[in-house]
C-alpha cells in the first residue's frame, strides 16, 4: 500500500478528500476550525513536493444547492491557515470545477463546492414522494447508482492521484470516500497524515493491547452502543458503564431510578450484556452512586445518592463522588483505555465533575506509560473543554467511523485504499 510520506507529488495533481464539516455561526465565521488544521500537514506535504491539490468536502446535510451549507464560506479561513490563495469552483461537476482543475499549476489550490449538493455523491435519490411504490423507489435507486457512476468518475479525471484524509466519513460508501479511489492505482492512492494516525491509533487499541484495557461506554442509549459493548466483550479486561444508558443497567437489576433515563425495552438486553460479561470473564464497573436533580437544569436543586436508589421525582445527572473514585482507580490501572461517551450531562457545569474525573484519571494513566483513545463527539467535547487534549495518547476526529471500527467494522473509505 502506497504511504503519504513516501510519495512525491511533484508536478501531479492530487484530489483530496477532507473533512471540513465545520460548525459555521448565523454569520457564517468558523467557530471551530480543529478540522480543518487537521489536514493540513497532508496539503503542506503535497505543496511542498510541487504538487497541486483539488480539495473535495462536504457540510452539513444539504438535500440539494443551499447558500448556508457552501464551502465558499469557508474558502478565506483555508487559505490563511494554509498560507496559499485558495481558488474556488462555484460546482464540482460542472465546467468550472473542470476547467480550473486542469489549470491548476504546482502550488496551487483549488477548493470544490459541497459534494454533497449532488445526491451522487451519497449514493441516495432525493425528492422521491412519501407514497412512491416499491418499483419507483426500485427504479430510483438504479438510476442513482448509475449516475453516481459518471459523478465519481468526472471527480477521478480532476486528478493524476487521491489521497483520503477524511477519517469521520470513512464509513460512508460516498463517491468521494471510497468509490473514486478505484479510478487509481494502488501506486498512486493513499491516505493522508490524519488518516494514517487514525486508523493507527484504532488498530492499537483493538489488536494491539497492553494489559489491563479498559473501556468507558457512556451515552443516553444501550441501543446505541449494543454492536460496539459485544465486540469489546471479546477485547477488554473492565468495562465502564456510565452516563444515561447506566441507569437502563440499574433499573434492570432491581434499583430504583427515578426519573432517570431508561430504555424500558432493554432491561433484559442489559441483564444479557452483564451476563455475557461475567461468562468472559470481563469485569462491567458500574456506578455505586449519582448526582441528582429536581429538574434537568444547571440550576436545579442537587443531592447525592445510591445509584439503586434514586428518589422519584429525582433524576440522576452525573456521577457521584464514589463513582468518581471507582472509575479513576480502575482507569489509573490501566496500560490500554479507550472511552467513548461522558458521564452525566457535562454540557451543564453543575453537572460536569464526574466527566472532568474521569478524563483527568485518563490523563494521569498515559502518564504513567498506558495508551489512551478519546473518540466520539461528546468525550472529545469533553477533552477540549477541561483542556486534557494534549495529555491523552490520542484524540480521534471520527465520530460514526470510530464507533463502527469499534464495532469491528470493516470502513469502507478505508478498504478502498488498501485494494
């Protein structure tokens, strides 16, 4: 498999997919450009060889052309971190987008509007009516694929190589993200710097263990998380359960939590999961108190109390104090830790502590020579907020194609470069 570092990209124009799916203010000013810094070592690479670059992104989730999802906003920030004047394509398709790709010159730049304004580039066909019979939903689909076909086959003429250094959509089948790295050759397809780091740190945490692993499973939901505890099952040595899917466990095992979060439905999958546990041989840490609220507010009225034993009209917000003790020793044990998911509602600083607790255990456990992967949105978020970042081992920009690597998914984005 061809690397990044290895290849010269003098005098080749090179078609990159990133991922700048950045949060835009209502007047459109970046208010988070840690996506876009991400790439950049893999487009100073290439400008440095005296190679061209045709970025391709998506933002947000347009279902069609619309002004608020257009990457023109984001074309002035580019090219100052970037340190070149970024040119840009009104279109991906059209002939500007063609004639400006092939007028590229080596050092220079040019930024595609939104993939994602096409319905090609997911692959999906738009605008189908909600009553549509099964032959038309039939026939729209064939004729989607067909066409997303030409769509990923025009962005592939841009360019004499492709680099994908867009982790968050490597599990998405999308033209940009895995079909157009099949018009390259295995010499002259690769991933960027950002993607290498990912799928690295990935596969170090899941097939590369140092001894204890311990997982952090937060989250609202069981449901969410049912693929990726099964595969851990098979991996870690402690698995934390935390956050609002914790009081569906409590619940299930004859406490009571008032008006706690609970997916009533799950009740007996979370006795299976613990039981599948025990017969592994893995050791589920579950909370032994919580805080708790009148209300869901920062401004509520707080107590502490057992986990089983939440009064009614209370519900649990956060960790308590015990819980956060159990956590931190079980985590500062630990030589692998991967944690996806925050404790309580951390968003509220009344209710952030047990968060706090546990990334700071995180922190002082790769001190002390464990390996640490933060990933998912709201840990990340976590991380950022308490300044841990830079004491973890490794924050992963991924947040659905984490969690289905997690789940020991094969991404796509990611088998397309090594075929």
């Amino acid at each position: 498999m061809q690397t990044i570092d290895k290849f010269n990209f003098a005098g080749k124009k090179a078609f990159v997919r990133v991922d700048f799916n950045v949060p835009l203010d209502e007047n459109f000013n970046i208010t988070d450009d840690n996506r876009i810094r991400a790439a950049l070592p893999t487009l100073k690479k290439i400008l440095a060889d005296g190679g061209s670059i045709i970025i391709g992104s998506h933002l947000g989730r347009p279902k069609g052309v619309a002004d608020k999802f257009s990457l023109k906003h984001i074309v002035n920030h580019v090219s100052e971190l970037l340190g070149v004047d970024v040119q840009f394509a009104n279109d991906c398709m059209g002939e500007e987008a063609s004639a400006k790709a092939a007028a590229l010159q080596p050092g220079e730049v040019l930024l595609l509007e939104n993939l994602r304004f096409y319905a090609e580039e997911e692959g999906k066909p738009r605008g189908l009516a909600e009553d549509a019979s099964d032959e038309e939903k039939a026939a729209a689909k064939k004729a989607i694929k067909e066409s997303q076909k030409e769509f990923t086959k025009k962005l592939a003429s841009y360019a004499d190589c492709y680099v994908n250094d867009a982790f968050g959509t490597a599990h998405r089948a999308h033209a940009s993200t895995a079909l157009i790295a099949k018009y390259f050759g295995v010499e002259n397809k690769m991933f960027g710097f950002l993607m290498e780091k990912e799928v690295l740190a990935v596969n170090k945490v899941l097939n590369d263990i140092h001894r204890p692993f311990t997982a952090i499973m937060g989250g609202s939901k069981v449901s969410s998380k049912i693929e990726i505890i099964e595969n851990l099952l098979g991996k870690v040595d402690n698995l934390i359960i935390t956050g609002g899917m914790s009081y569906t466990f409590t619940k299930a095992l004859g406490g009571n939590i008032g008006l706690s979060i609970c997916e009533n439905d799950k009740l007996d999958l979370a006795l299976d999961l613990l039981k599948k546990a025990e017969e592994k041989g893995v050791k589920m840490v579950l909370a032994l108190d919580a805080k708790v609220a009148d209300a869901f507010s920062n401004t509520a009225n707080t107590q502490f109390c057992d986990e089983k034993d939440i009064p009614d009209g209370w519900q649990g917000l956060d960790i308590g104090p015990k819980t956060m003790a159990l956590f931190a020793d079980v985590i500062k044990n630990s030589k692998t830790i991967l944690w996806n998911g925050p404790t309580g509602v951390f968003e509220m600083d009344n209710f952030s502590d047990g968060s706090r607790a546990v990334g700071e255990a995180i922190v002082e456990a790769t001190k002390n020579g464990a390996f640490s992967l933060v990933g998912g949105g709201d840990s990340v978020a976590c991380v950022n907020k308490f300044g841990l970042a830079d004491g973890v081992s490794y924050v992963s920009t991924g947040g659905g194609a984490l969690l289905e690597a997690i789940e020991g998914k094969i991404l796509p984005g990611i088998a397309a470069i090594k075929e």
